[in-house]
C-alpha cells in the first residue's frame, strides 16, 4: 500500500508515514496517543503511491504499551486503502445533486 518492504517501515516515525501533521487537529489527537491522554484516532488521509498513484487510506494509530517508562512512545499505525469507497461515495453524491436524465445541478 507504501509502495514499501515491511521491513523498512520499522522503527519509522507514523507521522512521517503518512503526513499526520498536515492539520493541527490530526496532529494534535496523533500527540494525545502518543502522551497516553487518548487511546486511538483514525483518520483518512490521500495518499501518493511511488509509482504515481493516488489513493485514498484511512489510518488508525494506536499506543503500544512500553516495557519501560524511559522507553520512547510507540504506536501501531494501521493504513486501510478505502479508494474504492471513496469513489462510490463521490458517485453517488453527484447522482443525489443531479438530474439523472439531464444531468444537470438540480440543488
């Protein structure tokens, strides 16, 4: 879905992954999980696959429990590709807002 191995995600920093700090509401409920104030948030991001792609994802990150206290925060970020729900949703959105025999704006 990153265009990646899983093995070169490890130890990546989530925002970077997937541009959590684009908007300060994202990157504000991202620092909650990670200071323990919040136990998830999902959100949908656009995203650019290597090969030029475009694709729509909804990204999930959750607080991994630590060993230790001096142990640095960790998540585990779940990235959904959600392009072909999008697309319906956009379709029928423009059917609900035209006219199926014209095809014109009917609101």
């Amino acid at each position: 879905l990153l265009g990646t191995t899983p093995g070169a995600l490890a130890d990546r920093q989530a925002c970077e992954l997937v541009d959590l700090a684009s908007d300060d509401r994202t990157w504000h409920a991202y620092r909650e999980v990670l200071q323990g104030r919040r136990s998830r948030f999902r959100c949908t991001r656009r995203l650019k696959h290597p090969d030029g792609r475009t694709l729509w994802a909804e990204v999930t990150v959750v607080p991994m429990t630590g060993t230790s206290a001096a142990e640095p925060a960790r998540v585990l970020l779940t990235v959904a590709d959600i392009s072909d729900r999008r697309e319906l949703q956009d379709r029928l959105r423009h059917l609900q807002m035209h006219d199926p025999v014209t095809r014109l704006p009917n609101r």
